[in-house]
C-alpha cells in the first residue's frame, strides 16, 4: 500500500532519531507499539505509522471545527473522541470549559496504559484528572452502534483517513450503514468530525449520501506532502 501522508513528517532523520522501541504487546487487534524518537513518542500498530507527539495542531482542529460547528447556544455539548492516540485530542477537549461530557473510546488497552501510568501521561494527565473526562475501553465501531446514549459531537480519529484504515474492520464505520449510526449516535444539529491523512472527495459524497449536511473539508498544512483535513458534517435537526 502507498503511504498517502505521515504525520507530522519532518526533516531528514538523523541516526540519533532512530526509533527505539519502549513497549511493545500483542492485543486482540493485533501488535501495538510505542516508539521513542528523539524527544518524541510515537504509536505503531500491526506496523502501520498512526501518531507522533510532534505536533498535534491536526488532532487539535479536529475538536476546535466540531465545537465551531455546533449551535453556540447549545449548552455543555457531550462530545465522543474516537481513538485516545498520544492524547492531543482529548488534552484540548479538556482545555475547553464550553464541553460538557467528555468520552474517549479507545480499543487498545495499551494505549490507555500508556496514559494512565507510562510515558505519555504528561500529556494527558490534566485531561484524565478532569471529572468531565470519561475513558470507555472497547471497539469504536461496536461503541457507535450500541451506545445508550447520543453525543453532540463525534471526533473521530482511529485510522489514517476513511481510504486507509488501520484494520479491515474499521471499514465498517465509513460505509453507509457505520455512517446511519454515526447519524443515530448524534444529536439534532449535531457534528460528526473524521480525521484524514489526505482530502477524500469520495468520503465527502458518502457524507452526503448518508444524509449529513453542510458538508465541508478543513485542511492544515504539514511538513511535506499533501495536508491534513478534518471532515465534517452536521446531522440534520
């Protein structure tokens, strides 16, 4: 498979950014791994690049164009963030005092190990200690449709993009019928976010044809290749 985009990619890497492994476990979804690069940590799963703590301004515009999207009357909206990462997201969720419930859902529970008592707590632990904050350990894709309840906002980043997901079961979310539930999970006029490595024009029409409204693509720069973008679409009141 060609790479569409790495996060974060910066310049050419010197032999004392070489990777050195810091944990590394074999789960039901298959290998996760968290690297050490220089000053920075990075996540590998099943071999496929997914995050560094380089940067992190795309994680960020992921919740700061859901919360922009909302009704500014609504109060104290519940937003899900799908995928803990290296916790950039839920660090500004948590940096938010408009947000009211604040659900991570994360399948790996190495991830959430790494937050709660290793080496990426320090960016985390603010927004583990906020009493809005809730982590659900299970499957994003299972969460979205069986979940009791509905959410203002869903942040979606478990994949690189919609055209090039981690595992082959995360397809499932956006397809038309994972589209449907992500519609039922959301409250009226409330805002469905997805993480791209790349623009998808295909994925912007899928938006669409589920029956989202005013669709639209924000894009942010990166060190090299093409940029970022955070999809977005408002489920219709």
């Amino acid at each position: 498979m060609t790479v569409p985009n790495v996060r974060h990619a910066g310049g050419p890497r010197t032999a004392a950014e070489e990777p050195v492994v810091v944990e590394r476990r074999d789960g039901p979804y298959g290998e996760v791994v968290l690297r050490r690069r220089g000053p920075h940590h990075e996540i590998i799963a099943n071999g496929c690049f997914l995050m560094d703590t380089a940067d992190g301004r795309s994680e960020r515009l992921l919740v700061d164009a859901a919360l922009a999207a909302l009704p500014p009357a609504r109060p104290a909206p519940a937003v899900l963030i799908g995928g803990l990462g290296v916790g950039f997201s839920l660090a500004r969720a948590a940096a938010q005092p408009r947000w009211g419930r604040i659900t991570v859902v994360e399948r790996e529970g190495a991830v959430i190990d790494w937050h709660r008592t290793g080496p990426l707590a320090a960016l985390s632990r603010d927004a583990l200690a906020d009493p809005r904050t809730e982590i659900v350990h299970a499957d994003l894709v299972e969460h979205v449709r069986t979940a009791g309840h509905r959410y203002d906002a869903l942040c979606l980043d478990i994949d690189n993009g919609p055209d090039w997901t981690v595992t082959d079961g995360n397809a499932g979310l956006y397809s038309p019928a994972g589209l449907a539930a992500c519609r039922a999970r959301l409250t009226p006029g409330g805002v469905l976010a997805v993480w791209s490595a790349q623009p998808s024009t295909a994925f912007e029409q899928a938006l669409r044809n589920a029956g989202f409204a005013g669709v639209m693509t924000e894009e942010i720069s990166v060190a090299r290749g093409v940029p970022d973008v955070v999809h977005l679409g408002i489920c219709a009141a």
